[in-house]
C-alpha cells in the first residue's frame, strides 16, 4: 500500500509542477511538435512557436470554416481564403472595413475596388486617373467621356464646380502690355498708368482660341484715368475686335471681356 502512494505522489508532483520532457511542462502542454486537430473555441492570451519552426492553422474548404479573431477583426476564410480586416465577408484577396472595400488580383494586375466609385481600378488606372478617364498628352491632360465635377458627385453639365474660383491675373503697372506668348493670362488690369498704352494680344493668345472653344480674355482699368489715358487694345494678327482694328478703354474704371477666336476677337462683356 505504501508503494502505491509513493507512485501517486509521484505523478501528482509531475502533473502540478511539470514535467520535464514531452507531456506537462511550466503549467502548460508540450505536445512536441505533433499536431491538435478536431479544436472548437480556444482562448489564448498568446502562442508562439519555437525557433525555426511554423504555426500551421489548417481550415475546411467549406463555406464557414473559417478562421477569426473576435468574429470581425481578422477572418480567414477556409473556402476562398480572402482575409478580412473588420469585416466578416472580404469582397476580395484583402478585404477592409465593413463599406466593401477590397483588394485583390485580376491576372497579374493588383485591383482596388471601393464601393462609392462601384467598379475596379488597377494602380496604373488610379495613377493616370484610368483609361477613360484623364487622358494623357505630354504636359496636357483630357477627358472626353462625360461631365466633370468639382465637389460635385453627379455632374449634368461640361464643368461643375461647387464652390469658389481663383483665375490668374496679371497686373500692369504703367507699361505697355502684350506680344509675349503668354498664354496662360485672363485677367489683365492696369494698376497705374501715367501715359496712354496700347493692350497687343499676341498670335500665340489668338491661336489658343478656336471658332467653338473661344479664348476669353478681360481687361480693365483699375486707375480710374483711362479718361486722360487711353488704353488701345489690337491683335497681333491684324485681325479685328468687333469688326474694328482696335478696342479703346477710355472711362474710368472700364473694363472689357474679349473672346478670341483665333483670327478676330468680339466683346462679350464689359461697361
């Protein structure tokens, strides 16, 4: 009897303080390598895998069988195998948040779908703004499919914008203006003038306009002296403003808007 006391103290010791091969150790089980199969729900504070070696999960390949971290942070699924970050049905390879979003692979293209916009974009279409979209001709970009919105989601003319504008202006102080190939301005203003001055549009500035697509261009008198000096605006060309050779600021504070269309310019506005 007193043997067999011995034996059970023995494996009690093992069982409470560990055991120094495979079997109970530190608290925990070692099983040495071998495999778990057939696990419900466990809860871990942590898991590791020893030096060199791999922590293999395998799943079913049923719809369901999956792998999750508290239901939604993480999910692998066992049929598709797409992952999911806070999301418990990845739209593709990665998917992200519950709005939809994933990422995934078309061929060997990497796609980004994104459920505001509907549809998949490769990152060379996000980078070049997508085929049918921007399209790029060397320092110029167009499109050419639809409407375009500025703060606007559905645009149903040309050119929405919602919201303010900057436009460039070039300010002339008491000088004369024109004949560079400054294609870039649209509001000229005369800041000072002490002499009357002549306003020459340049050829470059006449052929950036056409017949249907128009180069607009405004000038005005900001000194209020354009009574005493006059400002004479022509074209380059030789082409004509309304029909005539020039176009005279002479009221304070004048001011006239031209369009250009590549060979005459005619008012469309001004005081």
């Amino acid at each position: 009897m007193k043997k067999r006391y011995i034996v059970f103290g023995i494996i009690a010791f093992f069982f409470i303080v560990g055991w120094s091969g495979t079997g109970w150790k530190g608290g925990g089980t070692d099983y040495g390598d071998q495999d778990i199969i057939n696990v419900g729900n466990i809860a871990l504070d942590s898991l590791s895998s020893d030096s060199d070696t791999t922590i293999n999960i395998t799943l079913g390949s049923d719809a369901g069988d999956d792998f999750t971290v508290d239901t939604t942070k993480l999910v692998v699924e066992g049929d598709s195998g797409n992952v999911g970050i806070g999301t418990a049905t990845p739209g593709g390879l990665l998917g992200i948040g519950t709005s939809g979003a994933y990422v995934t692979q078309a061929t060997t293209n990497l796609v980004f779908y994104d459920a505001a916009y509907g549809a998949t974009r490769t990152l060379t279409q996000l980078a070049a703004a997508g085929t049918g979209y921007w399209t790029e001709t060397g320092a110029d970009v167009s499109y050419s499919a639809g409407n375009v919105g500025i703060n606007v989601v559905s645009p149903t003319t040309t050119h929405a914008i919602n919201g303010g504008q900057a436009c460039k202006k070039t300010n002339v102080a008491d000088a004369a203006y024109g004949t560079s190939a400054i294609t870039s301005d649209y509001i000229v203003a005369w800041t000072s003038i002490s002499a009357a001055r002549a306003a020459v549009i340049s050829t470059e500035d006449e052929d950036s306009g056409t017949a249907t697509l128009p180069r607009v261009m405004i000038f005005k008198d900001q000194t209020g002296s354009t009574a005493s000096y006059n400002i004479t605006i022509s074209l380059e060309s030789g082409g004509s403003i309304d029909g005539a050779a020039t176009y005279i600021l002479n009221k304070p504070y004048q001011f006239v808007v031209l369009e250009i269309d590549g060979t005459n310019a005619w008012t469309i506005g001004g005081n």
